[in-house]
C-alpha cells in the first residue's frame, strides 16, 4: 500500500498518484484510492450523477460494511479500479479510518492512496501503509509545513526552474532522501487538461516507476 501526501496545496499529489496508479496497473491489478477529491478529473473521468456516493458516504455511515466498498470502484481500465472520494462533508472518526486501513490493507491488489494534505486524523491509514511518499516542490512554506507532519519514507520532488532551493537543501530539510526528481512539464498539464493522463501517460511521469 502507497500513501501519497502532500504538506501543501498545488503540489501535484494528485497527478504523482495517479501517474503512479497508471503505473501500477500495467503489471498487476491495482487499486486507486481517491482521498483528496481529483482524481477523476485528472484521469478524465466522467463520474454519472446517478452515482455519487464514495469512501465519504461509506465513512459516513454508523457502521461501514466491509462488502459496499468494492461496490463504489469506477473502472478506469480493465487493471485499474478508482475508488471516488464521494461528497459527504462529515468528518470521518478515527475508527472508521482504522477500518478502512485495515481492509486495504488486506486487499489482494496494489493499492495508491491520493491522501492529498495530511491531517493528524489520517495517522491510521498512514501507519498502515507499506510506504508514505511526500510529493512537494522546492519551496520554503511548502517544507516548513511538511516538517510538521510525520517523516515520510520517500520524497518526489516536483523541480521547477528559477527555484532557490534544490534537491540537497529539501533533502537536508526533511531528513530523507529525495527521489525520483519530476521535472516540471507543461505536458503534463496539457494531458490532465485534456483528459488524455489514462492514455497518453507523459515521460516525464515514467520516471515514478522506481517507487512501486
């Protein structure tokens, strides 16, 4: 289980993790895990309306079955299931997280978790992730924030030109090496904005394969 997390916003987590989800599925069936709320957009999806529900529904409920989970998967290629943020606005209760931490952790396929910001009611999922990857951009607010969230196992760095900080000061900064490197890209905005990111994975992007 991949948790992806981000320290603040604009960083590309959800890109990263479904990049990473894309991945994954071109050798094994594998699941991606939407908690932030993008990642039908970025993968160019059309959700019916006649199908809103998702984990914030599932979470929601008094008593969340174990069985309705999988119900809520969209198909976003024949090895690759999206499991939707859905709407509910309620705010889920560390149980319900652990539940659902343990079910994805039990599950048979890969499993890409978009976490998107971390938030202190999130550490069960986290903790029950084989790895947590930082997904961040060289930039001062950025790793002050990051350095007050759990340390992370692994670090992608979005690199963007004209930046003060590099690759050794985010390393130093936050304890952990750094890599693999994403080099900003304007085609990779260009796939998310044309719904093309499922079909036309750019080769920037590629590089992500060294943390599955």
């Amino acid at each position: 289980m991949l948790s992806f997390v981000s320290a603040k916003g604009g960083a590309g987590c959800s890109v990263v993790a479904a990049a990473c989800g894309l991945l994954s599925a071109r050798s094994q069936q594998t699941l991606l895990v939407d908690l932030h709320g993008e990642l039908p957009d970025v993968l160019g999806l059309e959700i019916a309306e006649t199908r809103p529900s998702g984990l914030a529904e599932w979470l929601a409920a008094p008593a969340p079955l174990p069985d309705t989970l999988r119900r809520l998967e969209v198909r976003v290629s024949d090895s690759l299931a999206l499991l939707p943020a859905g709407e509910t606005c309620a705010r889920p209760r560390p149980e319900q997280w652990r539940v659902l931490a343990h079910l994805l952790a039990c599950e048979g396929r890969a499993v890409v978790i978009d976490v998107g910001l971390w938030v202190q009611s999130l550490t069960p999922l986290l903790s029950a992730s084989d790895r947590t990857v930082l997904v961040t951009r060289p930039c001062y607010l950025a790793l002050r924030a990051a350095g007050r969230g759990p340390r992370p196992d692994d670090v992608v760095l979005v690199s963007e030109p004209g930046r003060a900080l590099g690759v050794k000061e985010v390393g130093v900064y936050l304890g952990v090496d750094v890599g693999p490197i994403v080099k900003w890209d304007p085609a990779v905005a260009r796939a998310v904005d044309a719904g093309l990111l499922a079909s036309r994975l750019p080769r920037t992007l590629r590089s992500l394969g060294t943390l599955l």
